[in-house]
C-alpha cells in the first residue's frame, strides 16, 4: 500500500515519460520537493549516472514515481558553483543497453544426433531460447540564478539552516519538516545547494531532463535527499562512467558469479534474479550488486545516444528495474529538444544540446575506451541515513554483463530410432550409462542395442566352460 507523502526524492536529472497507466517518469536534482500538501506520490525507482574523472564530476538522475503530482521542485547539496544543462532520457537508455545483465542458455549436454541422420535431424526437447536476461535575504546568499531550458535555477550559501528553510518555503520550495534535519546536516558540512522548478507557466509535460557537472572528482550521492520520497524500498540503479571500475565503499556489496548461476531448461530462464534477491534480503536492503563492469568506446555511446534521441528506442533496452534483459520502446522523452535564446543567452539547436550533454558525459575521460560500471539496490527506507560513497576498485578486471550458468537442471534429450525421435529421456539418464532402452540411440558415437551385455558374457563365459570340460573328456 502507497504511503501519503510529500513528493521528494534525489534526483539529478528531470525527465518526463509515461511509463505506464498511472505512472510518470521524472527527475531533478537532489530533493524533489512537491507542493505544499499531502499527495500520494512515492518515488519507486531511480536510474542514475555519475560520471568521475580528476577534472569533472557530472551527475544525472532519472526518478519514477507513481502518482501524479501537479508541481516540482528540486533542491541538490553541491559544492561550490556547478554547471546546469538540459540532457536527455537517451544517456540512460543507451548506457542500459550496453551494461544490462543478460543470462545466455548454456551448451547443451545432450548427444548429438547419429551422424547419418545430418546435421538438421532435432536432437533436444527444450526450446532454445535467449537469456533472461530568487532572490536572496534572512542569512541566504543567492550566488547565480539563470533559466536554463523550462527551468528557473539558484545556487544558495546559507550556515543558518533555519534560514534556509524559510528561504525556500518562501519562494515555493516547500521542506517538509521530516527533511529539515537533513538539510541542516548538510549546511553544517559545509554545502550549498541548488534549488531548481518549472518557469511559471510550464507545464509537466515540458519537464526535460538536466545535467549538474562542477569541478573535480566527487564520486558521493547524497542518499540522505532520497529518504523523504520513497515508500519502504526504493530501486536504484547506477551507471559510473571512469577511467576504471568503482565499487562502494560505505556500503556492503556483492556480485552473483557465473558459477552460482543455475539454468532450468523446462523454463527457458536462470535462477539470476532469485540469486540477487535473496542476497538483498541477507543485506537486510542495505546492500550493493556490482552487476557488470564493462570496456566500451566513447564513440559507440555516442552513437547509441544519437539512435535512441532520433529513434526513440534501442534493441534490448528495458527501461527501469535491474537483473534481466528487455527490449522495446524506450521510457519516453528520449529526443533533445532546442533552448530558445535569451537576452542574456543565446539559443541552442537540438543536435547542439545533444553535443553539450555528451561533452559532458565524457569529461576527463582519457583514451579510446572508458570502463562503465553499473550497480543496483532495493534499498530499505532505513539504509538511506548514509550518503553512498565510492571509490576505485582494488581488482580492476571487467565483470561481463554476458552470464553463461555454470550449472543446468531439468534438461531432456531425444531418444532416436534410426532417424526418427521416439522418445525424451532426463540427459543424467542418457549420458550416465551406455544403454538407453531398446531404441537403439546414439551416444557419444558408441551404438549399443536392446541385448543385455551381461547375459552376453554370461553366456560367452558358459561357452568356454563347456569347451574346457569336452577337452578334459578326450
């Protein structure tokens, strides 16, 4: 049952798509504070993407909710002065595509056909199938305010935080006073803010989603923002775009090896997503799945990005969620879209906003190649006291996002008479002894009939007896 809340969430990036009936997708920058009322709107899911290098730090966010709130805010913990742009739901849906987990069905274990039969003659039961895959006053300093694409934007300086909170509850950023301690936690660390919301006049519809980059690596996400918005777990998913692979380090994690990986013929599907979710329920919900840690190029990103911002989908992309594979028409809002010039800015075309975002994507990253690291949890509303902390792995190997199960179960084969399958029989039964019945099947090249081999030598043995005694009687 959906918690009565205020909307507010962590939330980097502002995106707007239906996803469903009753759902929207949607996101901003650190606290995603709704009106000033109850609503029912829960945050459910977060798809992220921290981009680190010793230059630049740039942070998006993609939120889903269920409900339908009428009004947004947002308000994220920086450091210092960051830059703000207008990206697109294309970086998440093509970073999803490259990383998605994806459990293939193994080799099969059953024997080949006879050979005289070719090699089109069927030799398994089981389907082959692919895997499961404003302005300032009251002790608040307002250091820059501009309009970026639908959106009006300040960065605040406040060590008062009771004037902060009032600074935003006066200019339409309404803090619930379950937040209030976290907002004063953060001004006595020293942080400023961003707070951002839709020009007057703007509409859901025309929330896109924004980019936050500022100066130096900063690999930290202010879970803290997150806890007021969600139900009793929240899903997140994170992409960590670096020079190499990142693993957290205030948080316990794990990563489901192939070997644990058992694939079930009868249904076509690995026991993957039962795998990771029973580790979350050991981890008590507070517990990271390092998923994949993989090599790929800036330019194929790119071009992945420019196919899913014309087209609006990419093969095998899923959406939200984590653990298996999908494919079909991406989330929604995926096209940029161009910024009208101001008086003080000038305007931007689409393909030059696109631009813009990926420049920022790939900020620092040195090479040809870059190593994209995707993690997920189901946090508990009790795990989200901590800002999530990151840091270098001490293995840097690459974790294939590919998974072939070391293990199989139920597996059936066909049982040949000449050419014709007349029978199926478990593959245990078939490659554990060399006689299968009286359909005279082929295994591992060895022909063997319906005639008992040891009432064979038995009789051989009798044979020879005879002939001993004969000799003797002469």
């Amino acid at each position: 049952m959906r918690r009565s809340i205020r909307l507010l969430a962590m939330c980097a990036v502002p995106a707007l798509a239906l996803l469903a009936a009753g759902e929207r997708s949607a996101s901003a920058c650190g606290g995603c504070f709704g009106p000033p009322k109850e609503t029912d709107d829960v945050v459910t899911d977060h798809r992220m993407v921290l981009s680190v290098s010793p230059q630049q730090t740039t942070l998006y966010d993609q939120i889903r909710y269920a409900g339908n709130p009428s009004s947004f805010a947002w308000v994220l913990p920086i450091r210092g002065t960051v830059t703000i742009g207008i990206s697109s739901n294309a970086i998440f849906d093509a970073l999803d595509a490259s990383s998605r987990t994806t459990v293939q069905q193994p080799p099969s274990k059953c024997p080949a056909p006879p050979q005289s039969c070719g090699q089109f003659a069927p030799g398994t039961a089981n389907a082959a199938g692919g895997g499961s895959s404003s302005g300032g006053g009251g002790g608040v300093s307002v250091s820059n305010e501009q309009v970026v694409g639908p959106y009006e934007t300040v960065q605040l300086h406040s060590t008062d935080p009771a004037a902060l909170d009032n600074w935003m509850n006066a200019n339409g950023y309404a803090i619930g006073t379950d937040l209030a301690p976290v907002v004063a936690a953060y001004v006595q660390q020293g942080f400023d803010f961003l707070a951002m919301k839709l020009v007057p006049g703007q509409g859901v519809q025309s929330m896109r989603p924004v980019r936050v980059s500022f100066g130096g690596a900063s690999p930290t996400l202010p879970l803290r923002m997150v806890a007021a918005g969600t139900g009793a777990t929240v899903g997140i998913t994170l992409w960590v775009v670096a020079d190499g692979r990142w693993e957290p380090s205030n948080f316990p994690w794990f990563h489901v090896d192939d070997a644990d990986i058992v694939w079930d013929w009868s249904k076509s599907d690995s026991n993957y997503a039962t795998l990771r979710a029973q580790k979350e329920t050991d981890g008590n919900n507070a517990v990271w799945e390092v998923e994949s840690s993989v090599d790929l190029s800036p330019q194929g990103i790119s071009t992945s990005v420019t196919d899913v911002a014309k087209y609006g989908y990419l093969p095998g992309q899923g959406g939200f969620g984590g653990g298996s594979s999908g494919g079909g028409v991406s989330s929604g809002g995926d096209a940029y879209e161009a910024i009208p010039a101001t008086s003080t800015t000038p305007g931007e075309t689409p393909d030059q906003v696109m631009q813009d975002d990926l420049t920022a994507l790939f900020a620092g990253i040195s090479g040809p190649s870059f190593r994209l690291t995707r993690l997920r949890a189901d946090l508990a509303h009790a795990s989200l006291a901590s800002d999530l902390q990151l840091q270098a792995a001490s293995d840097q190997s690459a974790l294939p996002n590919l998974r072939v199960p070391a293990q199989s179960i139920n597996e059936t084969c066909a049982v040949y008479s000449g050419c014709n399958i007349v029978g199926y029989e478990p593959v245990d039964q078939l490659t554990g002894s060399s006689s299968h019945g009286s359909f005279g099947c082929a295994v591992n090249g060895e022909m063997t009939s319906g005639l008992d081999l040891a009432a064979l030598a038995g009789a051989l043995g009798m044979l020879g007896l005879g002939a001993a005694r004969a000799r003797r009687r002469r």
